[in-house]
C-alpha cells in the first residue's frame, strides 16, 4: 500500500463512477484492503480529494496564450471548459464542497487579468470570472444530469415527451423546434457560449454604484 496506489485508485472510481461514489470503504474494497489501512496515508475523504486535484492541476500543461486579452480570456475559459469536461467529477467536488487546488488558481489569475488588460477594475474582473465560472459549472452539471437521466431511460426522457406534445396554439415557438428538441438540446455549443458571453461582459457598463462584485 502506497499513497501512489491510494490516489490511482481513487482516481478510478471517480472517473468510472463519480464523486458521489467515492468512500474510505469504497476505497479500501478496490485496493483489497482494510479502510483503517488508508488512514495511514490520508486522514480523510477531504484530504484524498485535495491531493486528486491537485495532481490533476499539476499536469495541466500551460500553453500560450493569445496577447489579445479579449482572446486570451476566450481561449483560458474554453481550455478550462474542456478540461473540466474530462474529469466531471472534480465539478461535483467543487460545487459540494469547499476545496480548491492551488495549481489550477493560474486560471482565475489568467482570465482575472485578462478582463484588467481590456479596461476592467479589478472588481469588474472578479464578476467577469464569476459569470465565466458559473456558465461553465452549470453547463457541465445540466449536461451530465441530461446524459445519466438519457442513459437510465428506455424511451424519451420526460421533457422530450412533454415538449412533443405541445400544441401550435399555446406555444407556437416550442412547437416549432419541438421535433428537433432533443437534437437541439444535445448539441455541443459551449465555444460559441463562452464567446458570445465573454463579448457581452467586456463591452458591458461597469457595475452600478455600490454594488460590488461579491453581491
């Protein structure tokens, strides 16, 4: 038993499972080991998490960068949008919990100072991130949901069933895409999201008077 062989292990059962799946006995099962043996090495779930990500955040390579802070802001939020989408399970970990991992904070410094580059306070930048963040987060959410609740169902999903059955006169504009819905909803669009709305927070006005980007 090493701390190697812990985290590998570890990483397994979140890549094939998830977050929700992942307990010291769960852990121990998979290692063919007894769960007090584990807390020679970690002290606890959080712990073991901690060192997952930051391993993870440690491999991620740091590219160039367009000087263009318009640019540079698109390509570090799609960069972390499609490294996100690889390991759903560090998603899960960060919105249920309060744990970070230091390596990937380049991330927030990168796309933070890209919004300052292009005429932002620094304030105006945090809420730039901010929004950034959450478009990311809950796109990745909505779509793993989507696809475990796709993968359970035999036939349509509910909302598919209750969008086809729409009618022109109570929602015309629904009725219109309404055989196109799920086709539609299952399109990969997160580049022309980030874009349009990294577009619309540069050359949106400053924040009123008295409202701060922590509010």
């Amino acid at each position: 038993m090493s701390l190697e062989a812990i985290i590998a292990a570890a990483d397994h059962i979140l890549q094939s499972e998830g977050s929700e799946k992942l307990s010291m006995r769960r852990l121990a099962t998979e290692l063919n080991s007894a769960p007090m043996a584990l807390y020679y090495h970690v002290r606890d779930k959080d712990e073991l998490l901690l060192l997952l990500m930051e391993m993870q955040a440690a491999r991620i390579p740091r590219p160039d960068f367009p000087d263009d802070p318009r640019d540079r802001l698109v390509a570090v939020a799609i960069m972390l949008y499609e490294l996100l989408a690889e390991r759903l399970w560090i998603v899960e970990v960060l919105t249920g919990d309060d744990l970070i991992a230091p390596s990937a904070l380049w991330f927030v410094d990168e796309m933070i100072g890209s919004a300052v580059e292009y005429g932002h306070s620094p304030e105006q930048a945090v809420f730039i991130y901010r929004t950034i963040w959450y478009y990311i987060v809950g796109d990745l959410i909505v779509r793993v949901n989507g696809k475990r609740r796709r993968s359970r169902a035999a036939g349509p999903v509910h909302q598919d069933q209750v969008i086809s059955s729409l009618n022109n006169g109570t929602h015309p504009r629904l009725t219109a895409v309404s055989e196109r819905w799920a086709e539609l909803n299952a399109r990969d669009t997160h580049r022309q999201g980030l874009e349009a709305i990294v577009d619309g927070l540069l050359r949106s006005a400053p924040l009123p008077e008295g409202i701060t980007a922590d509010r």
